[in-house]
C-alpha cells in the first residue's frame, strides 16, 4: 500500500489521524481536497485518506448544525459533500457500508433543490454527484431503490427543479437494473406522470438535450409493467409526444450519435404499443413506416457487413434494437392492413435483402467457428436467429442455398431454446425455483415455426429437418402446448373440497387467456409443418413410429378439446392431421378400437358445422355457417382437404362408415342440399359432398335406403349430381 501512496499523501493522513479535535480536523481537510484532485490521487490514496479521515467525522459534517458563529452551516456540508464525490467515483469506497448508509441524506439534500437558498445549489451538485458514483454499482443500486430513490428521483423531476436532469439520469440506471417491478405494477398513474413530463420535454426540447431525453425515456420505457401501461396508454399525451420527437430526429440529417437512441427508444415504443403507434399520424404514417423500415435495415447492414461476432460487440443494442423494427414491422406487413405501391415495396425490398443477406453471413460465419457463443453473445446470436426467421416467414425465395446450410443451425438453437423454456414453465407450474436463465424467457422454436411451414414443403429443408430429429422435437411442442391450451385447473386440496363444490369455478386470468391464445397459434403452425411432413414424406411416415404416437395423440386429445369459437381454427387442423396420418396409417389401426371413434365423430362434427342454409336473408342458400365464417380463409382449405381424406379413408377402412352414417351426417347432407336453389350451388362444395357420399355408398351398401329415404333422388337431379344417382338409382 505504501508503494502506491504518495508522500505527500502520506504526510496528509498522519495530519488527519494526529490532529486533535475537530476543528484541526476539519482545517486539514482543506489539504484533502487539494491532494484528491490531483496527480496524488491513486485508488490506494483514497483509501487511505478515507481511513485517516473516519467515516462518523464526514458524517458529523455533513449533517451538523451546531456550528461556530458568523460560520453557515453549508460551509461545513459542501466541504464533506466535495470529499465524498472523490470517494463515490473509487467501486471499493462507494459501496462501503457506512457510504450507503448515507443515501437517505444525499436524496434528503437533492430534494430540497427547490426552496430558494443559493448555498444549497453547490451541496445539490455534489450530492447528485456522489448518487451517481453509487450508482454504477450493483449494491448501490439495490440500497437506492430500496431507500425510495425512484419515486424521490421521479417528483424531483416532475417538479422540474434545479439539475433535474441529473436526477433523470440516475433514475435511469436505477430503473434499468430494477426493471418492471420499479413501478406500482396495478397503479400506472405515477409512471404516466412522469413519462408525459419526459416525453413533453422531449418533444419541445430541440439541442442536445433532446438526444439524452431519449436515452431516459428508452430505459423507463423498456422496463415499464408492460400489460397496464400498454393498456392505460390511449389516454396519455406521451405515446403522441415521443412519436412527434422521433419524427423530428429520424426525418433529420443527423449524424450516428443522435440517430441511435431514437432508434432505440423507437424499437421500444413498437414493441410497447405495436406499430399501430405509429399509424395514429392520419397524414404521414406510411412515409414514417416505410423510412422506419429503411433506416432499420441500413443500419443492420452497416453493423454487420463483413464483420464477425466479436465485431458487433460494442453495438449489439442498438443492432437489436433494429431488428425489433424489422422483426415488428416485417410482422405487419404480413396483415395486409397497410397499402404499399409496386415502387415503395420494391425499395423496401432491396433494403430488407441487404440487411438480410448481412445477417445471414454473419451467422454463417459463427456455424464456421468451433467455439460456441455463450452469455451476452448467446443472446445477440438468439435474437440474429429470431429476425431472421421473421424474414423466412414472408420471404420464400431469396437466398435459399445460404438458407439451407444455415439451417441445421438454426433448428439446433430452436430445439434448445424450446427445452430450456419449457424446463422453466414446468418449474413454475410446480412452483419451484427458477433460474433466471434469458434463454428460457423466449421460445425460439414458436417464432421460427411459420418459416418452417414454407421450409416443410420444400425437398432440401424438409431433409435437414428430419434429419436433425425436428419431427420429435415438434411432435414434442405439441404436446406441450396441449398442456397449455386443454388448461386443467390445479387439484383443489381434501379439505377444501366441499366448500369448492358450492362456489363458482374462478375466472381465468387474462395471463392464462394469453397464454392459451398463443398456444393455440402454435399447435396451428405445428400442425401445418406435421400435415406437410405426412405428405410429403409417405414413406418415411408409414415405418415411423413417432407417426404413429401422433397418430393415438390426435385420437385420444381431439374429443377432449373444448368446443368454443376460440378452439375452431386448432380442431380444424387437429382433424385434418388425424385423418391424413390415418389415411396414411390405416393398416396399423385396430378394428375394436373405441378412441377412432371418439375421433372420427369429433372430425365429423368440424366438417358438418361449415356449410348451413342462410335462414335469415335468403332461406335457399348455401353459406359458410357465422362461426366459420371470420376464420373461413384459414379453414377453407382445411375443410376440402378434410372432406377428400376422409372418402379416401373410407374406401381404405370400409367399417368407419357404420360410425359416419350413424351420426347422421351422411342424411344431414341430403337434408341441407335438397333446400339449395336450383343452380346456386358452388361447384367445389359439390364435387366434395359427392365424392364423399360416393365413396360412402361403395363402403357399405345400407346407406343407400337411408340417403334414399331422405330424397336423394331430387338433389341428384336438382344438382346434377350425376355419379351419385348412377350408384344409388342406376342409370
């Protein structure tokens, strides 16, 4: 320790722990600060003038108001406040004990920035200074928010008192490390407040200024109780604020260092509110969106182009940032809400192929290098992996060789992302401990799902995803997202039992809504990559034993799935995917098996219901039934294909049709098209009502008296349903 002090240095703490009484004491100090300030003041230095000068003096200083006459008491606070700022910028000083415990007399300093005595104002500067080098660290920031510095920090610049600015600052840090529970997680009003107070200087503020408010406003923002903010923000005036401040910069000529953070800061917005924020503008949305998008991918490419992992290091927060816009908008587009001309798209396109063309490399570099990224890098890695997949999902031609070599690597990122987050939701669910790992807080496999439903149909991704074992990696999911969406109520305990049975079953949070809302999508996509498997792959389908698995899952779990307008879109797809795994299974299936026809009723029960007479305008026409009819472009589909599978399944399993005409449904047909005016009736849903009554009639013989009885003789006519009347009545 000696080495590292000074002489002069030493000289000063012998004075210090030698000196009689206060007042020597405090007359030396005046020698302290010369020295900290100087080319004397090394980390050991300090350290030992923190020693010699001891803690309870500094304090007695600072909070003292017993002081010698014609002497204000300030004199006494500035000088121990000056000494404290040297001591708060050295880690192992600032978070000593006996410093945090002076934070409630910082904050009591700064908060009385607003009475009107000037001696305060140099106090207030050191003390803010002395709250930023505690700060920067860990226990100083635990110790701040625990000591009530958010809300102190947020009133101070709500009040806009003296060095508020600084007050920001600091509660930025703050808010940063603490994340979403800084705030009253059921009371947004006191966020609001301040927010609208930031955002409005933000908008109005038009120097240098205005880029540091984008900084704070990005940390509140992104660490805000997302749910009830997102919810209660319509009402406020900073959603609008922030958007005419972003306006002004990204429509500007500035340079990188005030273009970032309105990047950033914008990339949190869309995520917040959605890119609907942005279309609140009636006049210059679409040119604001589509600069957005341009921006965002300038800037992708520049960040990456010809760099390696290790270079996007220093920037991987604002590269992030863009590929949410990217990601969020790419997302967008894809609802066909927004009206993009011929020009427009095609210079959108050429900057989203750029920046993809970078991001590809970029991870084709790092399948190249043997070492695994891990940490902060694992992450950047994840959220290349996850923009891209946002792109593969509406762009299905570019670069398609890159693509395939690249994808191996992707599902294997995907397949891990999907164990560590489904590892940490069973935890939860039995309300065990969880590690706070990042990677198990997003499912990468759910995002890359509708990219792999393109990918499934083509030869060379179809192989790499057998290959990498995908198809039990996804039959997998399925049955983890069933568990989700078939929700079972956890068991209620003996003794309460009794006093359950006379109470109203208790509401689903909006969280488990959520939850089962985005499950359901899931199984969908998962659905459409198994459907495109079966197909595709017949061969492999048939000696498969996982195919067979799923084959008892559709069985046993279609039957259960509860029959609600939310589950239709997923029972669609879970009957189509049944009957194309049984069409392909159907030698493996046993006569006396009760599950198939549990599920073929369930089948039945999802074809039957599309196609109703429309009893309210016109009592002769056939329509898409009401409940269908919102989701009639993704079933539509389904449905034909549903109704084709299942005359062919009947010809390869003649004993199915003794459950098909016991419903029913097969008279049900005859009863609906006999109502059908003349010449109205579209010749799709025709040609499969037909085909499959056909195929029926050839299965078994007995539906002939029954499809008779209900006058199949005038629909064939009416119709001209011509193989149908020659099988039931003969030329």
């Amino acid at each position: 320790m000696a080495g590292e002090v000074s002489e002069a240095v030493q000289k000063c703490c012998n004075l210090l722990k030698n000196a009689p009484g206060d007042n020597e004491k405090f007359a030396a100090l005046f020698m302290v600060t010369k020295i900290c300030k100087g080319k004397h003041a090394t980390p050991a230095a300090k350290v030992a003038i923190f020693e010699a000068i001891g803690f309870d003096f500094l304090r007695r200083l600072l909070t003292t108001d017993n002081v010698p006459v014609d002497c204000p008491p300030s004199i006494y606070r500035s000088l121990a406040l000056n000494i404290l700022t040297v001591f708060c910028s050295e880690e192992q000083l600032a978070i000593k004990k006996e410093m945090l415990d002076l934070i409630p007399v910082f904050l009591n300093i700064v908060k009385s920035a607003d009475s009107e005595n000037d001696d305060n104002l140099m106090s207030i500067g050191e003390a803010y200074n002395c709250l930023k080098g505690i700060a920067l660290y860990g226990p100083g920031q635990k110790t701040l928010t625990d000591s009530g510095a958010i809300d102190i920090l947020s009133q101070i610049y709500s009040s806009a008192s003296f060095q508020s600015d600084e007050a920001l600052n600091i509660m930025g840090l703050l808010v940063a490390k603490k994340g979403a529970h800084s705030w009253d997680p059921k009371d947004p009003k006191a966020f609001h407040a301040l927010v609208n107070k930031i955002a409005l200087d933000f908008e109005t503020d038009q120097d240098k200024r205005k880029f540091e408010l984008a900084e704070s406003l990005n940390a509140i923002i992104f660490n805000c109780p997302r749910k009830i903010v997102a919810e209660s923000a319509a009402s406020e005036t900073w959603p609008q604020s922030i958007y005419k401040g972003l306006t002004d910069i990204l429509q500007s000529k500035v340079g990188p260092a005030q273009r970032n953070p309105a990047l950033i800061l914008t990339s949190s917005m869309l995520d917040l509110l959605g890119v609907e924020w942005i279309f609140n503008d009636e006049v210059k949305s679409k040119q604001i969106f589509l600069l957005l998008i341009q921006l965002a991918a300038i800037e992708v490419r520049m960040q990456l182009d010809g760099k390696s992992l290790k270079g996007t290091q220093a920037n991987q927060q604002l590269i992030i940032a863009c590929y949410v816009i990217l990601e969020l908008s790419l997302n967008f587009i894809a609802q066909d809400t927004v009206d993009i001309d011929q020009k427009e798209r095609q210079t959108m396109y050429s900057a989203l192929k750029g920046a993809f063309t970078a991001v590809i490399n970029l991870l084709l570099g790092i399948t190249q290098n043997k070492a695994k990224p891990t940490g902060e890098d694992k992450l950047f890695v994840c959220a290349t992996v996850r923009v891209l997949a946002a792109w593969l999902a509406q762009e299905t031609t570019a670069m398609r060789d890159q693509v395939y070599k690249l994808l191996p690597f992707m599902l294997e990122m995907a397949f891990d992302s999907f164990h560590t987050f489904k590892a940490r939701r069973i935890a939860e669910k039995a309300g065990q401990s969880v590690e706070n790992e990042p990677l198990g807080q997003v499912d990468l496999l759910r995002i890359l799902l509708p990219a792999l439903c393109h990918l499934a149909v083509e030869d060379e991704s179809r192989a790499i995803i057998l290959k990498t074992g995908g198809d039990a990696i996804l039959v997998e999911a399925l049955e983890f997202y069933w568990t989700i969406v078939n929700y079972k109520r956890p068991p209620v305990p003996r003794a309460e039992r009794l006093k359950a049975l006379s109470q109203p079953k208790p509401e689903l949070t909006p969280e488990i809504l959520e939850d089962m809302k985005d499950a359901r999508l899931a199984m969908v996509s998962i659905c459409n990559v198994l459907m495109n498997l079966t197909v595709l792959e017949a061969k492999y389908v048939e000696n498969s034993p996982l195919f067979n698995n799923l084959l008892k899952f559709t069985f046993e779990n279609l039957p259960e799935l509860k029959d609600i307008p939310e589950n239709l879109v997923l029972h669609g797809n879970l009957s189509v995917l049944g009957l194309l795994l049984l069409k392909q299974l159907s030698n493996k299936v046993k006569k006396n098996d009760f599950s198939i026809c549990r599920f073929v009723q369930a089948t039945i029960r999802f074809l039957w219901d599309a196609y109703i007479i429309d009893e309210s305008n016109d009592p002769n026409e056939l329509v898409v039934a009401m409940s269908y009819k919102e989701h009639w472009l993704e079933i539509m589909e389904l449905w034909f294909l549903g109704m084709q599978t299942l005359a062919g399944i009947i010809s390869q399993i003649p004993w199915i049709s003794d459950f098909i005409i016991e419903s029913g449904w097969a008279e049900g047909i005859i009863q609906l098209l006999k109502k059908v005016k003349i010449g109205t009736l579209p010749a799709n849903v025709k040609s499969a009502f037909e085909d499959f009554l056909c195929h029926l009639v050839d299965a078994n013989e007995s539906v002939v008296e029954v499809l008779k009885k209900a006058e199949a003789l005038r629909v064939c006519r009416n119709h001209r349903l011509m193989e149908l009347g020659k099988k039931l009545f003969g030329d």
